[in-house]
C-alpha cells in the first residue's frame, strides 16, 4: 500500500519523536511518502491573522495564501499515486479531502472550546470545512478514547466514525541501564518544550534555588527566551542542554536522568486529557524512568493509578517524592517498564495499524 503522510515537520528534519517512530513501523509493510505542509492545524495561521494593524494583517493573509497555495499545489502533485493520505491536524487535512478520496486525519492537537482564538472567524470556517470533511471521510487516529470525546465535542461531532487508538507511541530503547541503584545526589530531569506555560519551568527553576541540596535538575530541549533570562538570574542554575538531537537520540540525554518531571497546565482542555498523549512520559516510560507530575490534569491519576511515580500539589513537595520514588525505586522502574510494553511501545501497534489503515 502507498501511504502518504503529511506532516508539520520538514521531510528529513523530524524532531518529533512520536512522528518518526510511527513513519519508520509504517515503513517496514508499506511504501511510505512524508509530505511537509507548513501550517499545523491552523494555530501559526489563526495567530498571525488576528494581531497587528490593518496594513500588516493585509501581508499576512496575502502571504499565508501564497503559502497555502504553493504547499496545495505540492500536495496536488504528490498524493495522485497514493492509495491513502494520513493528514496530520486540521488544515492539512481540509486541504487533503479536497486533493484525494481517502484521507484520514490524525489529530495530534487541536484549537478547543476554552482557547480564546477558538472564537476567531478564521477558526470557525477552518471548523466548519474540518466537520464536513470528516463527515465525508469518516476515519479519525487520535491518542485515546479521552481524546477522543474531547475531539467530538469540540468539533460538535455526532455522526459514527472508525477511530483508531493510538497513543504517543516509541520502539524500545536500545539503551537500558545496567543497575538502577542511586549513590548519589538523585537528578530530576525535564525535557520538551522548555518554557513558563506549558511546562512551568520557571517555578521548576525557582524550586531548585532552595532545594538545590536535594538533588541534581537537567532540563533539556527547546528553550522560550524567558526562561533563558531567569536562568541567567538565578544563584544556582541547573545542567542545561540545548543540543539539537535527532527524534531517537532524545534518550542520550535521559540515560542521565533518575526521576523524570512532568507538568500540564489543566486550564488548557488539549492538556487536561494528557494520559496517552505525552510524549516526555513516553520517553521515561521507555527507559524505565519514574515520573514526578505535578499538576491537576488526568494524568495525575494515571500516575498514581499505575504506580509508575509520584503526584505533587505543589513545588514544594519536590524533595518530599523524590526521596519517596528512592524509597521503592527498584518496584517504580519495573512498572514504568510493564506500562511502557503494554501501552505505548509502537512496535505493538505496528500491524494493526497497518490493517485499519
């Protein structure tokens, strides 16, 4: 079969660890095409055309239709030999259905109901054309069955549709540790999207200041420039890496990593429902690296519920569960591992996502 995905990311630059583990398994039984398409599911587009003047918003629609244009035109000519198209988020796949008969969108994230820009003219018609896409097409990938009402009641979708399940998913790590015994100070580390909102990795930092004593912190990825200027404030900063690694490499950096830390801001709904849509709790689960979440999101039970860390209300509590994590740190690891193989190890879901697609 001749798949072709069409991706947010440029063709040979994919960083997102998720998205090329599920190209490479699609490989190993089908003749794979990844397509770059530069807008993702509208956000850059939606932003761009509502702040500025009038003369500067009149650039920018003229310039995000040229782009749409050419990126239509590539897509044009390159999915005519595809058997099925996979579109990655909304935009691309509007503009796929009207391309090819069988599309099949894989929603990653999506503007919902409580995001500000959701009442956005250019939002609300890129809604509208998503829902009746859908309702032509049909077929729906998404992470989970939570996921997957918040997309429903979102997009104010009543109709059946065939949905497959697929969390955030990667092969097994090459690397495994040889002893998991700690005879050091314990290193906590964050990684991903290093910046105040999504991450809280300001108040991670301001936590370290008095708790620096206690253990080691690594952040590690793509740092917001405010976070940058904080770290250049503070008396003891953290081992910081910014190396640019590839989507399979991410684990190089995480070998030196004993507990990894987690937060999602539960005002956003694309976070509240984050269980198996996490792509730094996939990467700890694979190496079996015991998570620290702090937040109120569901994935707060789903780490308590599966044993594979511990839940924090505040910073505060930090050293608090990382010495209780230390406790049982042998027993927290092996169910990182089991949870790992049993939900989001790609491997697993490599043939029967062959067959739904």
């Amino acid at each position: 079969m001749r798949i072709a995905i069409v991706g947010f990311e440029p063709e040979h630059e994919v960083r997102y660890p998720h998205l090329q583990a599920t190209i490479d398994v699609l490989k190993d039984q089908n003749d794979v095409e990844y397509i770059y398409f530069k807008e993702r599911g509208g956000y850059a587009f939606v932003d761009r055309l509502s702040r500025g003047p009038a003369w500067v918003l009149i650039l920018k629609l003229i310039q995000s239709i040229l782009m749409l244009c050419l990126d239509a035109l590539k897509l044009r000519l390159r999915l005519r030999l595809a058997d099925t198209v996979i579109a990655i988020d909304n935009l691309a796949y509007i503009i796929a259905c009207r391309l090819h008969v069988n599309v099949i969108l894989w929603s990653m994230d999506f503007i919902t109901k409580d995001q500000e820009r959701s009442e956005s003219a250019i939002n609300r018609a890129m809604s509208s054309l998503m829902r009746a896409s859908l309702a032509k097409q049909g077929r729906l990938l998404i992470q989970d069955k939570t996921r997957e009402r918040l997309f429903m009641d979102t997009f104010d979708i009543v109709d059946e549709i065939n949905v497959y399940h697929l969390p955030v998913s990667l092969p097994p790590c090459k690397y495994q540790r040889v002893s998991n015994k700690i005879t050091r100070l314990p290193t906590l580390g964050q990684v991903g999207g290093i910046n105040a909102y999504r991450s809280a990795s300001d108040q991670l930092v301001l936590a370290y200041q008095k708790q620096h004593s206690r253990y080691q912190l690594l952040l590690h990825g793509y740092f917001d420039p405010g976070i940058v200027k904080l770290l250049s404030k503070v008396d003891f900063p953290p081992v910081c890496s910014m190396l640019s690694l590839s989507a399979q490499d991410v684990y190089k950096i995480l070998i030196n990593v004993d507990i990894g830390f987690i937060y999602y801001p539960a005002e956003d709904d694309n976070f509240k429902y984050i269980g198996h849509a996490s792509g730094q709790l996939c990467e700890y689960l694979r190496l079996g690296i015991p998570v620290l979440y702090c937040g109120e999101t569901n994935l707060k039970g789903f780490v308590e519920s599966n044993g594979i860390g511990r839940s924090i209300a505040s910073f505060e509590d930090i050293p608090e569960a990382i010495q209780s994590i230390l406790a049982s740190y042998d027993e927290y690891s092996c169910r990182c591992k089991l949870l790992f193989q049993s939900d989001f190890n790609i491997d697993s879901h490599a043939a029967s996502l062959s067959a739904w697609i």
